[in-house]
C-alpha cells in the first residue's frame, strides 16, 4: 500500500538520487508526470527533492536520458489474447524475459541478471543499465525497426520509468535485486543502435497533368514526403502515420490512387532508416485511420466521418467531376410584422449549455491566463459528449479545433492531460495549419463542416492568424467587423457555434468588453463575448460573458494543473473571490437574511465578535452585503439562477437542449482525470 505522508516515496526518491538518477514526481498512485517539462525539471538536488515530495506522496519518475540510463522493460501479456506473434511463439516465447533470454542463446551471451533490478506492479521486469558512449540510444518499442522483440521495450533519450518505491493499481514497485546499474552489454547496444543511413536524396513526386488540381496534388504531396525525411531522428514513425492521414483524404476522395501514396511514402521512409515492415504498417494505418472512410462505388466518395484531414486539405475539383455539394435551405431573412410573430423558430442550438450557442463567441484573455487549456478542455467534452467544466453535460458531435498557435507535441501533451486516462474522441480534428479567411480559410472549414454535418462547434485558437489583410480603405472598426463577418457567415449557415480565442488589451477596464484587443467592431460583430480574467482567492480565473442568446453573467472558475482543466466552482463569485472569513459571512447570510453580527459568531467561532462586525460593516460598504434600521445584514444579490433540475444553473436554456439527442454507443466521459504529457510509447509500465 502507498505511503500516504510521502515518506517512503521520498526515501526511494533520494536513493535514486543518490545513484546519480534524475528524479521528478508522479501522480500519486499512477504512472504520469504530475509536471510539465518532467524532463528538464528532473533533478539530483536532494533539498528539491525533500520539497517535492513532502508535499505528497507522489510516485517516483525517473528520466532516463538526464541519467544515462538504458532500461529494458520484460512486459508481460495483459489479457489471454495477449499472445507472441508466429515467429516467437514458435520457440516457445511466453513473455518479454522469455524474448531476452531467446535472444541471449542465438548471440551466445549470458542473460544480464546481475544489474539493478525492479519488478513492475504487473509482474514485468525493469533491468537498468549504465548507457553506452557515443551515439545516444532512444526509445524502442517491441517489434520495432531497432526493438528487440515483442514485449520488450527500451527506455533511454527522451524517455522515463517508474521507479521503485510506487505504486499503480494498488501494486508497488519493487526492488528485486539491489546492484549498481551494470554497462549495457555491447552485444545488446549493438542491436539498438539504428543501422547508417544511406546517403540522403532529395525525393521528389512528379504528377502528370496541368493546371491548378495538378499543381495542389504535387505540392501536397511533396509536402508529406519532406515532412518524412525532415522529421527528427524519434520522430520518423509519427511523421509517416501524419503524412499517411493526411494523403489518405486524398485518397478517399479519388484524387490519389492507394498504391502511389504507399510507394511515395515508403521510400521516404526507407531513406530515413526505418524499417520496411514497421513503416508499411504504419503508412496502412494512417491510410485507414479511423473516420477516414474508403471510396464510395464512384470512386469519389468522401466518409461523413469525423476524419481529421490534418491540413484541411481542400482540393479544387475539374468543374465536370466535381461532386454536388449538399443543398442548404437558405434562411428567410425578411418578413411582414404578422407573419414574423406568427413564425415558429427553434430554440438555439447549444454546444456548451447557458455559455456556448450558435453563433460567433469570443472568448479573450491576456497572454497564459489559460484560454488554451479551457477551449481544448471544451473541444474535448464536446467531441465525446462528457461535461464541460468538470459539471456542465454535453451532447456529443464532431468538433474541429484550429490550434493555429501550437505544434502537434503540444497538442498532445495538452490533451494527454485532459484526457488522462479515458480514450481521446474521434470526433475532434485537430488542425495546426490554415489559411487566413479571404486567402480560402472560409472555404475549407465549410468544407470539413460538408463531410461532417452533425458537427457542433468549430474553435480558432488564434484569431489573429485567421483574419487576413484588412480591407484597403476601410476603417479599423469595419476591418474588425469584417474578419468576424467570415466566421459569422459560417456559424448561421451551418447552425454551429464557432469560438475565436483572442486577447485582451493591457490596459484594464471596468467594462470587460472594452478590455476585447482591437477596437469595438470584434465584439460588435460577435453574438457572445467571453473574457476569462485572473482572479484573487480561491478562484483562479473568472469568466464573464455577455452576449444575445446568453445572459450576463460571470462565474468562478478553478484551474487544475495536473490535469490542465478549468473547473466550474459552486455559488456566485464573490464567494471565492474574497477571504476566507468574508466569504463564510456571505454563504450565511444567504442562508439566513436578517441575521446579525451575533448570529454569526457560532459559524466563525476562531474570530471574535467586533471583527464579525467590523467586517460585515465594510461588506456593507463594498456593497456586498444590505444593512437595515436594526443592524440586520441580507444578500445583496444572487448571481447564480436556483431554479429546478430540469433547468441549467448557468442560464435559462434546458440541460439537453431540444436540438440534442442521445447517440447510439455515445460516450459519457468526463474528461477531468489528472494525467501528465506522456504517451503510451515513452514509458517503461
């Protein structure tokens, strides 16, 4: 069982440190960082250390590149399906020591026994090796192009361990043999090191053909194939699966024939050293991925699958073969004063209830207040159809998310901690690259919106990037309009909402909207505005939105930095925006109009009475509290809507807006479980 106080995890802590290990904290009980950037942030410092984890008992990480350690992982199978491959399983292979110790007999070598040792809360064995000079070795996972075998998995630059002393699903980590961390045996460096390169040629793909389609077809592709043999040396594999998405929309859509693209691929691959086997399976996976779709019968189907096209591929089609677009009924936007009382028009569709409608929100901020987080965390609920804030319900639906200010590491860091341990949602595309609005942006986000037509939202997480030149000769205040106008004519068209992320200016305002960056016409032009602001005591930020189809209101809101997501916090702001004992008189008083300073002292017994008063007497003067003739204090007023269950607390719109049905296989995940930026490949379990 783990040391609640910390203690133990602190003594493996130091111990590890001790053998000049780089050590940094785990969330308690699991196997991911309870920081970002573990890996600079891994240290030796005893007193760090101490700091650290006295403060919890957090589980002990280990970066195994800051350490010069190589560790082999000897994993076990997790499930009866969980067998060896043919050609291991045929020499009587059960597991990863198995694999180790049939590789020890063709190289006519000793098992490595005698090395630091520790068994895995799964039974597995983590064998620690001193790295070998030269060439640092990376990461490698079972069969790979430079693994050693299934179930066995290296861990070296760029990676980590879990380090004895934790603990994962109630097991611990323990030592089984206490030895100092043995040379990597060369025979076993030998085999992880990958194999030189050949020498590097340019590859470059020759389409036949002229004109605009043609010239796109060549540069998309050639940009696939430089993102291949550009990509970093841990990096090739996930280069190829993106590039391998990316053309297979191409693909599907009868622009590219499956063949060329594997040929094209693969040679890229090749060039950079991976493996033939592993980089065929990969280019086929990344060609089928989920939601991709294959052709329909005329060889020109796209899938209405939330396939993310990673670049939002929006190929100019021959007028003759071009596919109708789905017809749109266009909106009546005029009517006679009987005819538009007598009209009956839907409820707004809401992606996130009472905060996010249809329509254009803005949602503004100063510079790492958390905008990022929060839109990603909403794109995430959305997508899955989980809560929002930790509390608000959500129906599920295609969300796509323009992440124009980050790379796609990043990206998944981000959502690594969101997500935790719950399966990221296939109906979020994430793009990190397109075009500003005049210059064809409009025309491939409708396009995405086409193939997907039960999307719900559509965030641009950098605005700026998205407006474009303004208009010549046109005044600041129409330039701002206008670059809203273009996701403005999305959101009616399409009846989604559209979030811009954008900032505020430096200089602070009583009002929240003049605080919006740029002049009035951004928040002119948008149906909502949402501006997330620091805030001082328990709250970490505070939301106010105003907008046509929300009411005003501000909520508190918490951040939570192990898991990255913002959390609705219970009652109105005031109560988490001031001290603890102002804030305690508030939740009274609410409770009890009319009561006096007297009536108080019971609920704040550690203060005495003339603080009592003089407190509720400059609460009165902030105009946080009423005071009558008699002394008797009331709330000033309630922020927070009470009505019935049926209703949501944020607004007056219902829980499930009528426009929301429940999806067959739907998931109702909650997407607040503290998790660290880790994936499944760079940890030793």
């Amino acid at each position: 069982m783990p040391h609640t106080d910390g203690s133990a995890q602190l003594t493996s802590a130091l111990d590890a440190a001790s053998r000049g290990w780089h050590v940094f904290p785990l969330i308690p009980g699991d196997k991911r960082p309870a920081l970002t950037d573990w890996e600079p942030r891994a240290t030796t410092d005893p007193d760090r250390i101490t700091a650290a984890w006295s403060a919890g008992a957090f589980n002990l990480g280990i970066a195994t590149g800051p350490s010069r350690l190589v560790v082999i992982d000897l994993d076990r199978p997790k499930h009866p399906e969980d067998t060896p491959p043919a050609h291991w399983a045929e020499h009587g292979v059960t597991d990863g020591a198995d694999v180790l110790a049939l590789l020890c007999d063709r190289h006519r070598q000793p098992f490595p026994a005698d090395t630091y040792t520790v068994r895995a809360w799964s039974g597995g064995t983590h064998l620690y090796f001193a790295a070998p000079e030269g060439e640092p070795l990376r990461n490698t996972a079972g069969d790979s192009a430079r693994g050693l075998g299934w179930k066995v998995d290296t861990r070296a630059v760029g990676g980590l361990v879990v380090g004895a002393g934790s603990t994962f699903n109630g097991h611990p980590y323990e030592v089984t043999h206490d030895a100092p961390a043995a040379p990597l045996p060369g025979w076993l460096a030998g085999l992880l090191r990958p194999a030189p390169l050949p020498p590097q040629k340019p590859i470059r793909v020759a389409l036949s053909g002229r004109g605009r389609r043609t010239a796109f077809l060549r540069c998309a592709v050639n940009g696939e194939v430089e993102r291949v043999t550009g990509s970093g040396e841990d990096q090739h594999n996930n280069a190829l699966y993106i590039a391998s998405v990316a053309l297979g929309q191409l693909v599907a859509g009868g622009e590219l024939a499956e063949a060329d693209v594997t040929g094209w691929l693969l040679t890229a691959a090749l060039q950079v050293g991976q493996g033939e086997r592993e980089a065929c399976r990969t280019i086929a996976s990344g060609l089928r991925a989920p939601g991709r779709g294959a052709p329909a019968a005329d060889g020109r189907g796209m899938s209405a699958n939330p396939i993310p096209p990673l670049h939002l591929y929006s190929v100019p089609s021959d007028p003759a073969s071009a596919p109708a677009p789905p017809k749109r009924e266009r909106p009546r936007t005029a009517w006679t004063a009987d005819q538009l009382m007598a009209a009956d028009f839907p409820e707004p569709k809401w992606a996130v209830p009472g905060i996010l409608a249809e329509g254009v929100s803005l949602l503004a901020g100063p510079p790492k207040v958390g905008k990022s987080w929060l839109s990603l965390g909403l794109a995430l609920a959305v997508a899955a159809g989980g809560q929002a804030f930790d509390s608000v319900p959500v129906q599920g639906g295609p969300v796509l998310y323009l992440a124009l200010e980050d790379t796609p590491r990043r990206l998944q860091t981000r959502m690594g901690k969101l997500l935790g341990s719950q399966q990221a949602p296939a109906g979020l595309t994430l793009v990190t690259e397109c075009p500003p609005f005049p210059q064809g942006g409009t025309e491939a986000i409708a396009q995405w919106l086409d193939r997907n037509p039960d999307a719900r939202m559509v965030v641009i997480d950098g605005f700026a990037k998205m407006r474009g030149q303004a208009p010549q000769g046109v005044s600041a205040y129409d330039a701002d309009y206008v670059s809203v106008g273009y996701a403005k004519r999305l959101a009616d068209h399409y009846g989604i909402a559209v979030v811009l992320v954008h900032h505020v200016r430096k200089a602070g305002s009583d009002d929240f909207l003049t605080e919006v960056s740029g002049n009035n016409g951004i928040a002119g032009a948008a149906d909502a505005t949402l501006v997330l602001k620091r805030a001082r005591g328990q709250a970490d930020g505070i939301l106010h939105l105003t907008g046509r189809d929300v009411d005003e209101a501000e909520y508190a809101l918490s951040f939570q930095p192990a898991s990255g997501a913002w959390h609705l916090l219970d009652g109105p702001v005031s109560d988490h925006t001031v001290g603890d004992t102002r804030a305690t008189i508030l939740r009274y008083v609410r409770a009890h109009p009319g009561s006096k300073p007297k009536d108080m002292a019971g609920e704040l017994s550690h203060v005495d009475i003339d603080t009592i008063r003089r407190t509720c007497a400059r609460m009165a003067e902030a105009g946080q509290l009423t005071k009558d003739a008699g002394g008797r204090y009331y709330p000033d007023t309630d922020t927070r809507t009470h009505g019935t269950p049926e209703v949501s607390e944020l607004s007056d719109c219902p829980v499930t807006p009528p426009d929301q049905h429940e999806r067959p296989g739907q998931s109702k995940t909650e997407l607040s479980g503290l998790s660290g930026p880790i994936d499944g490949e760079r940890t030793a379990r």
